[in-house]
C-alpha cells in the first residue's frame, strides 16, 4: 500500500448506482449524503458545472466527517450533466420534461459530462477532474418514450437515461467511458487517487469464496 494505515473511502452521494460501480470494482465505500442544493449553481459550461457540483457535494460531506487518527479518509463527490443540443440537462423536473426531453434526443447525440472531487481528508489535499462521454440515442417511438418515462427512472437521473438500466435499451452506442455515464469513472478515479500518491489497488477488498469480505489488499 502507498500509505501504511488503512484508508477509508466516503462517497457523497445518495446514488446507489455509483456505489453498485465501487462495490463491483473491489472498493467498499460508506455512504453519506451531501444534501447539497444543485440548483444553487448556474454556468453555461456543462463541465464546470458538474466539477462545482461534485466539489460542493464532497465539501459538504467533509464538513460532516470526524476522521479518525487511525485511518486515511477519502471523501469522492461527483455530479453529472448532460450537454445537448446547446443546453445543459440535469435531472428532469417532471414527467413531461422527461417525455419533452427524449422527444428530442432520440436519433440523436450527446455529452454526458461527470464531474469528480476527491479530497484527501488526512492529507489536506485533494484532486478534481471531469470524464466526458458521448452517447447515442436511439430512435424510439412515442409509445416507448410514454413506457419508460412511466417507469420513474428517468425522473432520477441527469440527462433522463441510464445506461445501466431500462434505458439502457434505448442507446445504440457510447464513445468513451460507460462508468462516466453511470456517475464515477474509474479510470478517472485511478488517475486521481494517483495525483494523491495513492493506488486504486489500496482501495480494494479480498474478496473469500462465497463473496465474504476480509482484509484490504497491500
């Protein structure tokens, strides 16, 4: 490990699809959430309104935290954005601007931009970028616009898709990284963990036969 005492990871978000993406990579993270108010920030820049977002999300939770002298303490916020057609699409504000929205998109592109903060609590230090990747839309009909919408999911996320979802289905392709339209890249998160001198390595949890967990890899 980079550094000899244990880390811990503290992920700023409610979402339980950026945790599903830890968990699946190894990393164990406790979650809590930021209550920050995303409509208290304006630009007419997709990605610097993701990274002040993730940036508000991690500081926020890091005003929260009694790091124990103990251990190394992470805090990772991150926010998402879609930028399409001109505009800067966060999470719907209803039913009908998601079936708006995807009227739209469908046939068409976008960026779906995520923003990430990570600061080293311990170390009084942090590191911040943004993934971006394009993703394309298939040509839906109304009739699957009107069943997904009424599913809720697109009420609950940026730009009104997953990709990990139902909506899923209704992208014909990704240039770049999918965990970005997720809500985490992991390679950005690697590379981050890095500015800090540290591994994703050191993040990862032995997993024993039958899925138990046991101690941290070093």
């Amino acid at each position: 490990m980079s550094n000899s005492m244990p880390l811990r990871l503290v992920l700023a978000s409610q979402s339980p699809a950026r945790r599903k993406l830890l968990q699946a990579a190894g990393i164990e993270p406790d979650v809590l959430v930021s209550g920050v108010d995303e409509s208290q920030v304006v630009s007419d820049r997709a990605e610097d309104l993701c990274l002040e977002l993730a940036r508000l999300k991690a500081e926020a939770v890091l005003g929260r935290l009694r790091p124990s002298a103990d251990e190394r303490t992470l805090v990772l916020g991150c926010d998402s954005v879609l930028a399409f057609d001109g505009e800067i699409l966060g999470k719907p504000d209803d039913a009908a601007d998601a079936t708006r929205r995807w009227v739209r998109m469908r046939g068409r592109s976008g960026v779906l931009h995520t923003g990430h903060c990570l600061i080293d609590v311990t170390q009084q230090a942090r590191a911040e970028a943004v993934a971006s990747t394009t993703v394309h839309f298939a040509d839906i009909s109304d009739e699957e616009i009107a069943a997904y919408v009424g599913t809720g999911e697109p009420l609950a996320v940026a730009g009104a898709f997953t990709i990990d979802g139902l909506g899923g289905a209704f992208l014909t392709g990704i240039e770049g990284d999918p965990g970005t339209v997720v809500g985490l890249s992991l390679p950005l998160l690697r590379t981050l963990l890095g500015e800090l001198d540290l591994r994703v390595t050191d993040l990862w949890t032995k997993v024993a036969p039958g899925g138990q967990s046991v101690e941290p890899l070093g």
